[in-house]
C-alpha cells in the first residue's frame, strides 16, 4: 500500500512538473520564432531597393529620421540601420494619396494609398540617413521632409505597431 502511494505521488509530481512547464514555459517554438524575427535581415543595402521592409526584416530596430505634417497627414522617413535602408510612411492619408523616398542620388520609390488611411513605400538603399528623404504627395500637393537626421525622432510618434495617431499642428495647411 505504501509502494503504491509513493508511486501515485511521484507519477503526479512529474505530471504536475511537466504541466506546470508547458502552460508557464511556452514552448520552443516561440523562442525560436522570436529568434528567428530578430536575426539577420534578408536584404542589405541595394539589395532591399523595391523590397518591402517587414518582409526582409528590416522593420526591426528602424526609426524616424525626418518628418513634417501636410494638412493632418504626417509624413515620415523610416531609417534601418541594420539593412542601411529607408522608405517613406504617411499616416491619416487619403486613398491616392502616396508615400515617396528619394535618395540623394536620384533613385526613388511610391506607392499610393489603396484603401484604409495610411502606407508605406517599399525601400531604397540609404547607407545613412542623411542620404534619403519621405515625400507625401496629399490631395495633389507634395510635401517632402529634409534629410534624414542622425539620432531617432521621439519614439511615440514612431510606433510600428500603432500609426501615429498625433493632432496635426494648427498652423499647418
């Protein structure tokens, strides 16, 4: 009798060991997913021109570099130091309205809002952030940043999980 209740309690220690494992551990698969997403980027530099930046990974660690408002659309050079690339982003914009970056020496990529209010363009090749700038062409009238600075604007405004969703200034026409 006491054999078969030392056998009892172990059986449901190691059950309650393993159970305990899978709900509080996870399993492996998200540690690797979430290696995986954060290892190297599969495009650098001209090799990510007409790429898009989540699908080669360089979304990862980039930042606002430049930006300036159009009316109530907020136009943004996204920078990735890691894939030493940029591409434009406009939010609260209008369908036909388009997302543009330019690089210092004359290669530029678009793409228009399709539906929704916000985009992004696909990449250029930017080995530093100075060598690009985002232009949003907004209801016919294009508005283009400066240069891209060398440190991350606030990182409020450059959330990429939530557009940013900040008032236009008053001022701005």
């Amino acid at each position: 009798m006491t054999l078969v209740s030392a056998a009892s309690a172990c059986t449901a220690l190691v059950a309650g060991i393993l159970i305990g494992g899978w709900i509080f551990g996870g399993d492996n698969a998200e540690g690797q997913n979430r290696e995986k997403a954060q290892g190297d980027p599969l495009c650098l530099e001209f090799e990510c021109r007409d790429k898009d930046s989540q699908r080669m990974g360089c979304h990862i660690g980039a930042w606002t570099s430049a930006a300036t408002w159009s009316g109530r659309t907020y136009i943004e050079l996204r920078y990735s130091p890691r894939c030493r690339a940029a591409w434009a982003r406009i939010t609260d914009a209008h369908v036909d309205d388009t997302a543009r970056v330019e690089s210092s020496r004359g290669v530029s990529n678009e793409r228009s809002v399709t539906y929704e209010n916000d985009t992004y363009s696909p990449m250029i090749e930017a080995p530093y952030p100075a060598s690009a700038r985002a232009c949003g062409v907004i209801k016919g009238k294009e508005t283009c940043t400066p240069a891209g600075g060398p440190s991350p604007m606030p990182p409020a405004l450059t959330d990429e999980r939530e557009p940013a969703r900040k008032p236009a200034p008053t001022e701005s026409g």
